[in-house]
C-alpha cells in the first residue's frame, strides 16, 4: 500500500488544522489515513505502541466519497 506521500509536517500538525485541510478540500480524509497507516507501520516495529489497527482495506469504502484535490 503506498499512496502519495503527504509532508512529514502533516504528522505533527493540530488536528484542528488537519480538519480545516479536510473541510477545505485540501486534503484527502483518506490520503491523510493512509499516510497515517504506513507510518504507523514504519515506526510502531520500533515503539509498540499500537497494539491492533484495522487494515488499509477497510477504507475502500470512503475512497469514491473523497476526491483527491
């Protein structure tokens, strides 16, 4: 699973920016989840912090509700 890839500063931005980004169309709800899913797989090896996670898969759903912008 590999989207395209959103700026790292999007991981540490405020939520409340990130839904300003979403209502505005500047960004993709699901974009947005896969980038947070692959880095989720890049570091949780590392932390363990995540103990169960749905699969990118369940997101099929939302993908033709949501352009890209």
């Amino acid at each position: 699973m590999h989207v395209h890839p959103l700026p790292n500063e999007l991981f540490f931005a405020p939520a409340a920016e990130l839904a300003a980004r979403v209502r505005a169309r500047e960004l993709s709800p699901v974009d947005l989840m896969h980038a947070t899913l692959e880095r989720i797989d890049a570091l949780n090896p590392r932390v363990n912090a995540i103990v169960s996670i749905r699969p990118a898969e369940q997101l099929r759903p939302w993908r033709d509700q949501w352009p890209r912008p």
